[in-house]
C-alpha cells in the first residue's frame, strides 16, 4: 500500500471542503448550522477542540459555542455539559478579537510561546476551568460580506496520526479559509431568519410584556428537545428528524405572534377575562395561523401547524378544534352539540402542537407571571403530569420529565431579565454556548 502524496491529500481535501460547504445550504437553523460548521472545519484539519465566538453588538465576543473531543469523552459527551453565557471585550488583546478585527486569519504554533510584545495575547480563562491546554490555534474571522464580519472561528490543536498536537499547515490555512468564507455567507442568513423571528416576537412583546423573547426563545428550546427525545423513541428516520430540528426553533418561537392582534387590556389583564375577552384571546391562533396559511415553504407549513393547534388539548377540550380558519365556524360535519365546534383530540392533534402545548405550559408555570410567582420546578412538573392524558399527550409529559435536566440549563440561558434583544440574532438556542465544568484528573 502506498500513501497518498501530500499533493494528492491537498487536492481530495479541497474537493471535500468543496463538499462540505456546499452542504451547509441544506441548514436554516443557528444552533445546527454553527454545530456542522465547527465539526465540519475541525475534520479538515484534525483539530482536537474548537469554538466560534459571535458579535454582540459591537464591542463583545460571545462564546457560542465550542467542541473538545478530549473533554467530551471525559465528561461523557456535549449533552452533559452546561450552558454558559461566555462573553468577552471585543479588541485586539485576545486572540479572536485580533482576527475579527484585522479581519485577518491568526495561526499560533503555541500559545505559550506569543510574545509578550504581541497585540494579543491567549485569553486562558476556558483553559483554566477545564485543566485543558489550547496549544495550537488558528482564528479565522467570519466574513459574511465586504465590512461585516459575524465573529470568529477558532480550531485548537491538529493531531498527528499518533494524537499528538502537531502545528498548522499552510494548506491547513488555506483549506479553513475557502471552507469559512462560504460558512460564514450560510450563517448570515441563518441568523437573519432567527433574527426576523425575533423581532416578531418583539412586536408582540410591546403588546404584553408577559410574551418576552426569552419566554419564546426558551419555549423554542424546550419544544426541540421534546421533539429530539420523542423522535428517537419513535424511531423517526434521522433525516426527517434532522429536517424538523432544524425547523423547529423559529416555528417555535412564532406560536403567539397573532397575539399582536388582541387588545393589550386583555393580553395583561390581571384577573379571569370574561366571554367575549377570553373569545379576543383565542383569536390569537386564527389569527397568527392566517398569516402562515399561503405557506410557501416547509417552515411555513410547520410554523402554520405549531400556532394552529399549540392550544388544542388531548382529551378535546382545547380551541380552535376542526375550524375553518376565515370564518371561525366548524367545518362540515364537525359541529359538536349546540353547533359547538368539536376539539381535535388525542393524535388528531399534530404532534408539533402537542409539543408546544408541553412546552408554553411548563414555561409559564416555571416563569414569573403577572398573575403569580415562579413555581419550582419539581411543583411545576407535578402539574404537567397531573395534566398527562387531560391536557397533554402522556408521551410528550414523559419526554419532559426525560429530559428534566436540560430544562434547567434552558432556564438559566435564558432567564426574563436578559437582555435577549441584545443577543436575539446571535445568540444559539439549544445546543450552545457550552462550556467545560472543571473536573480533576
Ligand atoms: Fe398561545
């Protein structure tokens, strides 16, 4: 057997750059779209660890998210590692705020070698907390178009066959460089569609202070991972799995926008709304469904599904049930006693609705309300299993109670006094921004 020359690997690497990136259209979702781009960038060039820090505004860096193989394997992988909001000065005395700035790509051969001279220097905070050394570094900017630049990308330490830190390449640069300059184009976009999906929520907020992004953004969060954990129960093929994670978080986070349309007297109306108050508020469905029913896209027909039937309820009692959406009356056949439109019940109900169902309920027991204090969480999840069969479908509320753990780190990323404006475009959902617990060896 003969080896590949080095010729020959630059060549089949670039053509898999080439591959890699053209893949990434395939992508809408922030947090799914900055996971593929950190793995795929770190596979080019065997690079242990990784992470990408975004802009916030235009002073910070915020770390969004960051990969270790070695740390993952200790602390028995991503998942089990928690949130943090990891956020840095923006300017040239770190080694991703240099690249962002100069809008250069930096390689350091070791980062305990920079001379003390040097503009910047290796912020070893992360390193610190996790017993871990970044040795090699290569910092990438995130250049989406001429003058915007998202953040920067950062690969740590290329091992050799022998899992050995070797150093940088100077094909290693240039295939990161062709692989970034496409990736960062695909995360402009991505992050324009979360963006825009806040700001929805942000119109709806200035209604009914109740309905803040970080009440949605969390909403978003706790839907996919009911959605993740109940797929995989359902042994739903990974590529349709896959397609719905990555519609998901917007759809999400669109359940209430027809609430922009209800009076903001009732939408913060302290105490019980009467008829025809409680008849306003439910049209916040009609009318949010209205606004996605010409749906030209697969996330508008998911996003469509998700605000329709988000308050329909198992055992039938929800609203609106089998309506037509202009006019609000039942559709054939499913007037119930009384010309009372019928419920949709049980699997009747998409599953995107009974998820969100799950998920806006159990934010808003766990979050401060108007009209009542935060429950814990172990009374809050009490209540949802009460409901289980009533309310809720039983499998989603055991999916809930599955992933328990994960709720509270949403909580924590998301807590109501966050500035999340700020951060709305920018910030991931979900999967990151992570970091390393300290452990000992
Ligand atoms: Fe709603």
């Amino acid at each position: 057997m003969t080896l590949p020359s080095d010729q020959a690997m630059g060549a089949d690497r670039d053509r898999l750059a080439g591959r890699l990136a053209a893949a990434l259209n395939e992508l809408t979702d922030v947090d799914l779209l900055l996971d593929r781009i950190l793995s795929d960038a770190r596979s080019l060039v065997a690079a242990e660890a990784g992470s990408v820090y975004l802009k916030s505004g235009e002073d910070a860096l915020v770390l969004a998210i960051c990969q270790n193989s070695y740390l993952e394997r200790i602390v028995g992988g991503r998942g089990e590692l928690p949130f943090l909001n990891y956020i840095i000065k923006l300017d040239r005395g770190s080694l991703a705020g240099y690249s962002v700035l100069e809008g250069e790509p930096l390689v350091v051969d070791n980062t305990l070698d920079i001379d003390p001279d040097a503009p910047y220097q290796h912020n070893t905070a992360i390193d610190n907390s996790t017993n871990y050394v970044s040795q090699a570094v290569m910092t990438l900017p995130l250049i989406s178009a001429p003058g915007e630049t998202l953040g920067a990308i950062q690969l740590i330490n290329p091992l050799d066959e022998g899992f050995r830190v070797k150093r940088f390449t100077g094909e290693d640069l240039a295939a990161e460089s062709f692989y970034v300059g496409i990736a960062a184009k695909a995360l402009a976009k991505s992050m324009m569609f979360r963006s825009m999906a806040v700001r929805s929520v942000e119109v709806v907020s200035a209604h009914d202070p109740q309905e803040t992004p970080a009440h949605a953004q969390r909403v978003a969060c706790v839907a996919t991972e009911l959605y993740e954990h109940w797929a995989a129960r359902r042994s739903v093929p990974e590529g349709e799995r896959l397609r719905i994670l990555d519609m998901l978080p917007l759809a999400a986070m669109l359940h209430d926008v027809g609430k922009m349309s209800v009076p903001t007297a009732v939408l913060t109306k302290p105490g019980r709304l009467d008829l025809r108050e409680r008849a306003l508020m439910e049209a916040h469905v009609l009318i949010g469904a209205r606004l996605y029913r010409k749906a030209r896209t697969p996330l508008d027909r998911l996003t469509f599904q998700v605000i329709l039937d988000h308050h329909e309820r198992w055992d039938g009692q929800g609203y609106p049930g089998w309506v037509d959406i202009d006019t609000g009356q039942p559709l054939p056949g499913r007037a119930g006693p009384g010309g009372r439109v019928q419920g949709k019940r049980g699997g009747e109900i998409s599953i995107y609705g009974r998820i969100l169902a799950v998920a806006d309920v159990f934010d808003a027991l766990v979050s401060r309300k108007t009209y009542k204090d935060s429950f814990d969480e172990s009374l809050s999840i009490q209540i949802m299993e009460q409901e289980s069969g009533h309310h809720f479908d039983p499998e989603v509320v055991e999916s809930l109670i599955a992933r328990r753990n994960v709720l509270r780190k949403i909580q924590e990323r998301f807590p109501d006094h966050l500035e999340t404006s700020e951060l709305a475009g920018e910030a991931p959902l979900s999967k990151a921004p992570v970091a390393y617990p300290a452990f000992k060896y």
